[in-house]
C-alpha cells in the first residue's frame, strides 16, 4: 500500500494511502475512526479496485490544524475533493461512514461529476430537526467528557455506547483495537472535528430538495439497534431516487467493522450493479400510496 501527502486549498497536509488497480474507490471515515477502520475493505476490494483511504484533518498522521475555523463540513468537502486530485481521480466510487457518510453525501451534491457512486453506513445523527438541539448538547458533553479524561478515558466510555456495544458483543479483539485506536488520536483534533464539524453541520433535512434531485447510484446501510440513523436512513431511502437500504440485524453503528463480511458483499453487489449500469430509480409502479396497488371499490358500492 503506498502512502502519499495531499495539501489542500488552505494548505493543511493530508496523509491518503491508496492500495489496488481498477476503478479507484475512496473511502472517508468515521469519527471513532481514521484511514485503518476500513482495512477489511481494502484488503477486499483492493483485488479488482484502486482503494484510497485518507486520514482526515485532525487526525495524525494528517496534520492538526490549531485554529478552530478549519473544521467544518465544507472543509471535510473540500479535503475529499484534494485527496480525488492530489491522487489523480477524476471520478471515484466513495464509500464513507457516518462522519464520512455525511461527507460522501455533500459531496456528491456538490461535485456530482467527482462521484460514480456512493455508500453511506451509519448515517444520520442529529439529522432530524426534532434531534438537533439534543446532540449539539451531547457534543458539548463529549468534549468537556475529553478535556476533563483524555482521550483513552474518553475512547473506552464513548465505543462502549447504546449503538457501539454490539460490536464489542462481537468481536472484543476488534472492538479493543478501535479503542486503542482512538485513543491514540490527540486530544486538540479530537475536539477540532466536534465542535467544528459534527455539531455545526447542518441538517440534512434542510437538503430535502437536493437530496431528492441526487443522480449518483446510491446505497445505504444501517443497523437496526442504531436508533440514532434508522429512521433518517429510511428517510433517505425514500428521498433520494437511485437509492437502496440494507438494515443489518442484531447491528449498531460501527458497520464495516462489526459485520465486515456483509457489507463487502453488499458493497461489491452494489457497485456490480452501477458497472452494468443496473441501479436505477424506484419503479414508478413501486411508488407508496396503497398497500396492494388495488384501488379500493367507490365508496357506497356493493361487496360479495
């Protein structure tokens, strides 16, 4: 795997890794995590495709900004963007997950001529507007949780939450990597990427008319015990036309990780499926509004 610097528009160095030949597909990871979450992906996926991995700003061996204005959701853009460049993709395949779900998604509203198409697992918190108020506030917790811990105090309690612990039901030696992993990250970026990033993004619902207009092929993965993205994640099934959703069962937030087997086959099965140019939008006859398709009798009309 060759590792490779990226500088981007405001001169922050990115560290990206790609592995593979092929079609290039770029993988943007999640907050807990960094470039070496999505290693049973590349190892998979590596065989037929040019895989790209990055850590994000904030996240060593990447560079750790000090001011706080070089977080935010629209930096998290445009580092993808630097990274597709700097490596010389002019259109890739992105995969991301929640943190970098969020990212995959502006940035194919963004720049739709950068994305074939894109993946997003365990995406949703704080999306819902009713939500927004209550994980600002959590951010806010979890930042103070490590300014007064640090960060391995702050890893083992935050991997160890309602949508986390199955992973660790799981697999332990996976889970204990992660949480090693994480607290390995240093604290200034840590709290850079919170309260720059995760709490000042904006809502995706405030994106209901550009998600509904979204052409890139689009797949959706979701565990069905992570309460905080299963209702957005339907939502975006239903919004965004060339889309599908795999509800994972007994499965919380940390997909690629926890349930690594399932999502390579869906992932491999959903890009087989944009190659041959067979993920399409919904079926018009496939459209909600009645429970058979039957229309009922008249009102007032006779039945046997």
């Amino acid at each position: 795997m060759s590792a490779q610097a990226v500088v981007t528009s405001d001169g922050v160095e990115l560290h990206a890794e790609s592995a593979g030949r092929g079609n290039p597909v770029l993988f943007v990871h999640e907050y807990a995590g960094d470039h070496r979450s999505w290693e049973p992906q590349i190892r998979r996926f590596s065989r037929s495709h040019r895989c790209i991995a990055y850590a994000a700003r904030g996240y060593p061996p990447s560079q750790v900004p000090a001011a706080p204005g070089a977080y935010s959701q629209q930096r998290a853009v445009d580092d993808a963007v630097a990274v597709l460049d700097g490596l010389g993709v002019e259109r890739a395949d992105v995969v991301g997950s929640s943190m970098g779900g969020f990212a995959g998604l502006h940035l194919a509203l963004q720049h739709p001529a950068r994305v074939r198409s894109l993946v997003i697992a365990g995406t949703g918190y704080g999306a819902r507007p009713s939500e927004a108020r209550r994980f600002r506030d959590e951010c806010e917790a979890i930042a103070r949780m490590i300014e007064g811990s640090g960060m391995e105090s702050f890893a083992r309690q935050y991997l160890s939450g309602p949508a986390r612990v199955q992973f660790r039901n799981k697999d332990s030696r996976g889970w204990e990597q992660l949480v090693r992993e994480l607290g390995e990250h240093p604290a200034a970026g840590a709290l850079a990427t919170l309260r720059g990033v995760q709490q000042q993004r904006p809502s995706l619902y405030s994106l209901e008319a550009e998600l509904s207009a979204l052409e890139a092929p689009v797949l959706i993965l979701a565990g069905d015990e992570d309460d905080g993205c299963l209702e957005t994640s339907l939502w975006l099934k239903r919004l965004i036309p060339r889309s599908g959703l795999v509800v994972l069962p007994k499965s919380g937030h940390t997909l690629n990780l926890e349930e690594p087997d399932l999502v390579n086959a869906f992932i491999a099965d959903f890009l087989g499926r944009v190659a041959a140019g067979a993920w399409g939008p919904r079926d018009p006859r496939a459209a909600p509004g009645s429970i058979t398709g039957i229309p009922p009798p008249a009102s007032g009309s006779a039945s046997s």
